[in-house]
C-alpha cells in the first residue's frame, strides 16, 4: 500500500508526464510542423507533405464565428488567398467544428461558403474529429499558422495585433500573417513568429 507521499508522487509524475505528452503534440514555432491528412471540401485526401517546396498558411475558420465574419465580410482574407496563392502559397482553411456545433458543415457547405464569400483558398479541409486542430494547438478560429518549403513552422498566432471584430480595426492592426509570409518569402527571419491567437474558441 502506497504512502500518502508515495501517492502524491506519483500523482504528480503522472500530470508531468501528461503535461509533457500534451506538449509534444503541439506543434512547434522553430519545427517540423506535423504531418497529417484530411479530406477536402470535395472528398479529395489532402496531406501537408504534398505541398513540400511551398508555403503553407494553415487557416482555421468557422463561418458563424463573428471574428471571421470580420475578416471575411470586408473581404481581407479574401484578399491575402488571393495575394499569397497567386505567388504559389498553398492556402488551406480548416474546419474543426464538431458535428452539431457552431460552424460544422459538410463538403457542399463549405463550397457553397467559398462561393459565397468569393474566397479563394487552395482547399478547405474538414476535422471533424478535431484530431490536427488539436494537434496544432488550434484555440481559435482564426487562428493562423504559415509554414516553409523545408516543413518548418515559421509562425502561429494572430491574423493580425487588434483583437477585436470589428472590420475598422484591419487597417490599424499590424497585419501579422501578411510579414511573415513577406519577410521568410524575402529571404529575411520572421520577426514576431509567435503570436496571440484572437477570435471563438474552436469548437471541438
């Protein structure tokens, strides 16, 4: 029979042993950024190596959240799809909502969400289950991560330094994912790679 000592030991080595496993299933800024494949919008199996020798932009998105409404309804992630994808940047906007939560849609939906917004990702990836959300440390949507051709995360946080959902504060925010993607493709270290993510919490 354990000890209360030995009982609180042991304990405690589990949650550290928990805490650490937890850590490593989180991608790292500086790292390989994790491998994985999910079906796309069409049912076509999409996976992060078959974009090796490009960039990557990792969006997570849910439609009915009101801090994507602000970056969609002014069409500013319309704009960097666009901008980024033209010059060869892989862009994949990533449902995690579970089913029966707020922004779960299956493939037509999220079509006909593209067509709508006249967004212009590369694909849009459904995670259902939230396994990569969470393996990425997905918190929110958006949440944004950039990746180089050699698979090295190179940026996680914000789409942008304002906080806030209201589409006035884009020009006034310092445009985050938008220098990293122009410093690394310059050549040039990023200069904040980490950053706080804003917005609805994934809704896993």
């Amino acid at each position: 029979m354990y000890s209360i000592n030995q009982t609180l030991r042991l304990v405690l080595a589990a949650v550290i042993l928990s805490a650490s496993g937890a850590a490593q299933a989180v991608a790292d800024v500086g790292a390989a950024a994790p491998d994985f494949s999910l079906p796309d919008s069409n049912g076509t199996s999409r996976s992060l190596s078959g974009f090796e020798g490009r960039y990557v932009v990792l969006e997570w998105t849910n439609d009915g959240c009101p801090f994507v409404r602000k970056h969609y309804g002014s069409g500013n992630i319309q704009s960097l799809q666009k901008e980024y994808t033209a010059k060869d940047v892989a862009w994949l906007s990533i449902i995690s909502s579970a089913p029966g939560e707020q922004g779960h849609v299956g493939g037509a939906e999220a079509n006909a969400l593209t067509v709508e917004r006249e967004a212009a990702p590369t694909a849009v990836l459904l995670d259902p289950g939230g396994n990569v959300g969470r393996e990425y440390g997905a918190k929110t949507t958006p949440h944004m991560y950039v990746i180089d051709p050699k698979g090295t995360l190179i940026y996680a946080g914000g789409i942008d330094s304002i906080p806030s959902a209201n589409p006035q504060d884009i020009e006034k925010a310092t445009p985050y994912v938008k220098l990293a993607l122009d410093e690394a493709m310059a050549g040039k270290p990023v200069s904040q790679a980490q950053t706080r993510p804003y917005g609805c919490s994934v809704k896993y």
